[in-house]
C-alpha cells in the first residue's frame, strides 16, 4: 500500500471521527446532565427541584445529607451517599435540594447527573472533573442491577477509586429502592445454585457497602403525610382548613391505597387546580 493511500485513508478517518471534546464554561450553571457519544457536559438552566424545607418526614435523612454535601462542599472528607427505600418518599428531591441549600454556601459546588446506562463511560468523565475548578455531586437515580448487568462494575471507578483514585473534588450521590441494588430473587438464586454460596453475590452485593452513607426511607404514617399536605399547601398559597384537608386528603391516599411525599402532592396539585391557585414550586420524586 502507496504512502498517497494510506494519507487518503488517514484523512477519511480524520473525517469521519468525532470532534475533541471541548471543556465547557463551569461557571455558567449549577448543574449538568453527562451525555455521551460524543462525551458532553449539558448545561442545565433550570434544576428541577422543591425547597429543602418542604420536605417532611424525612428530617434525619435530610440533616444527614446537607452535612455531608457541606463537608465536601468546604474541601473537608465526606462519604458517597446511597439513599434507598420506598417510592415517592423524596429521595431524589432530597439530592436536590441539599445541593441548593449547600450551594448558597458555597457557589463551586456542582450537580452533575449521569444516566445508569453510562455508567462505563464514568472513567472519562472523571478525568475530565479532575482538575476543574469546581466541586461536583455526580448523582445517579434510580441505581439498580438486574440479571447479567455488568454496569456495576464500572461503578468501582467512583466508589473505590481505582489505581488513580477518585478525584477530591467528586462524591457520589445514588438513589434507589433496593438497599444492595440488585433484586432479592437474584441474590436467592445466586447463592442456591452456585458452589460456594457465600461468594456467589459477594461481590455484587458488597457494592452497596462501598458507599459510606445508607439513608433509608421508609413509607410515611397519615399524620407524617398530612403534614406534608399542609407544608405544599402553606407554600403556595392554598386556603383549605383542616378538618376538609384530612377528609380529603385520607379519600386520596385511599384511592391510591398508599401514603408518600409523591401521592401529597398529586393531592395538592388536584387541590390547587380546583381552587385556582398556579403552582409555581416543582414536584418532589
């Protein structure tokens, strides 16, 4: 093969190849959503979230998780967080609003969400956080490992760090509704078929222990939501008293059959559209 094609060759594939990636301006938001293909830092103008007041119910989680998001916030140590346990009770939102509370503190600080799918692609994005002038919360949502899914351990990048460690500047935030992130049938299975059983899942299942923080969340009693009623009611304006807002709002949680931060304020958005009131506050997931 002539020098002429393998020059040719060269340039087609210059072509063809996607651009560099080009480091975006951190200070131009609070938060970001990674993307990949190509890799990319998504600017977000407007997070989606609920003051950290107005999430009730879950006060030991909430002071937990905004003493820790300070910590590392400040440059001091501070653990990766797993929030786990039942739906709709504002694990999500929690993440969210304790990265507000701490940004008013100190503007550096970052949210940048990556999707479970692009978890293998943490290894770059990590080498490009390294040594930005910022700190950063990845945060994951909705974590969990099913059947053959390998993604976990892409995750060992983050919460072991690898022969390069994790970068200072980077803590780990993950939300999900099982405590080992992966399903009990799994882990049953595993162990009943495999030759040594104790080994089988371990490490699987020993992922969950590398996060240094466990918040569990657990379903709320009918006083608990009923006050998260009245707090969404309060901030935004809805006049309702409280004998007609427990009728109501037991009649809601009663066609639902459930009781959670997520099931209040599906009531109060019912609530408010009857009386005419505009929302101007995000929902809590």
């Amino acid at each position: 093969m002539t020098d002429d094609v393998l020059h040719r060759i060269a340039e087609a594939l210059e072509r063809i190849s996607p651009p560099p990636y080009a480091t975006p301006a951190i200070d131009g938001a609070e938060a970001f959503v990674w993307h990949t293909a190509p890799d990319c830092l998504q600017p977000v103008g407007k997070v989606n979230r609920v003051p950290v007041g107005l999430l009730i119910g879950i006060d030991r989680a909430r002071d937990t998780l905004v003493e820790n998001t300070r910590q590392f916030a400040r440059g001091f140590p501070a653990n990766n967080v797993l929030l786990w346990g039942a739906r709709g009770m504002g694990k999500s939102s929690l993440v969210k609003a304790a990265h507000a509370a701490v940004l008013a503190e100190v503007p550096a600080l970052k949210l940048v969400e990556i999707q479970r799918e692009d978890l293998p692609s943490i290894g770059r994005l990590l080498a490009l956080l390294r040594d930005a002038p910022a700190r950063f919360i990845l945060f994951c949502d909705d974590l969990s490992f099913d059947h053959d899914d390998q993604h976990y351990k892409s995750l060992k990048a983050i919460l072991d760090g690898g022969v390069e460690g994790r970068p200072d500047n980077v803590i780990f935030y993950a939300t999900s509704n099982r405590r080992h992130l992966m399903p009990r049938d799994m882990i049953e299975n595993e162990r009943g078929s495999a030759i040594n059983p104790s080994e089988a899942t371990e490490e699987k299942v020993s992922l969950s222990d590398r996060f240094g923080l466990w918040l569990g969340f657990h379903p709320c009693n009918q006083d608990q939501f009923l006050a998260m009623i009245r707090g969404y009611c309060d901030a935004l304006g809805i006049e309702i008293d409280d004998a007609t807002l427990r009728a109501e709002a037991i009649e809601w949680q009663q066609t639902r059959g459930s009781r959670s931060g997520r099931v209040a304020w599906q009531y109060v958005t019912d609530l408010a559209g009857r009386r005419g009131v505009t929302i101007n506050l995000e929902p809590p997931v």
